[in-house]
C-alpha cells in the first residue's frame, strides 16, 4: 500500500513538473501590435537569460537581459539606441493564459517600456 502511494505521490509532482514547464514564456518567441511611435507588429524572442524585440521587417530594436522567477520577468536592456533604457530594471508579473500573455507593471524607471509593455497581450508565435 505504501508503495502505491508513493508511486502516486511521485506522479503528481513530476506531472505538476511538467505542468508548471509547459506554461512558462521561456524559450518561445510572442508577437504583439505596438501603436505610436513604432505602429508595426513587434516579435518578443524571449530565451533563459536575455531577450530581444524585433520589428516584422527582422530588425532587432532592443537587447535585453531577462529573469523569470515565478511570475515575474525582470528586464535590463543590453542595447543602447531609441528605444532602450540601458541603465533601468523593471519588473512585470507575467499573466499567462493558453498562448498569449499580458505583463503587468510593477515597477520600472523606464517610461516608455512601461507604457508599451504593461497590459499589452503577446501571442504565441509560431516559429
């Protein structure tokens, strides 16, 4: 009796493993609208420790360091250039659902990040 309870026990945790690996925003590249001033659709390639944001033509506006711990993505961008905050650190609560996301700000010093980022839905892009 023991022993099945433990194999079931092991199940549900590596099914919640696996569970809680499938709903993370790591390694997959999300598309969203970006309104005024860039008015294109950009791709968020988001991978394990950096990130970068492309405009639909392939031209990389933004490097990024990224973590995600939990819910929370933290950005630091690599890039200096028009739309780059290389000296700020914002943190976002990722809301995810099925194949998109939304961040929610929670804090960054970098205005223009956190206008574009906070509330704006990410699809997931096919590759």
């Amino acid at each position: 009796m023991k022993k099945i309870i433990l194999a079931a026990g092991l199940f549900l945790l590596a099914s919640t493993a696996v569970h809680v690996q499938a709903q993370s925003i790591n390694n997959k590249n999300w598309k969203a609208w970006i309104g005024e001033p860039i008015n294109d659709t950009l791709t968020f390639h988001i991978q394990s420790d950096s990130s970068f944001v492309t405009t639909s033509s392939g031209e990389v506006l933004v490097q990024t360091n990224c973590k995600i711990t939990g819910d929370t993505l933290t950005l630091t961008d690599q890039s200096t250039g028009e739309y780059s905050c290389p000296d700020a650190t914002g943190k976002y609560k990722i809301n995810l659902s099925g194949d998109s996301f939304t961040l929610t700000l929670i804090e960054d010093p970098c205005e223009g990040r956190a206008q574009a980022l906070n509330g704006l839905k990410w699809i997931k892009a096919s590759k």
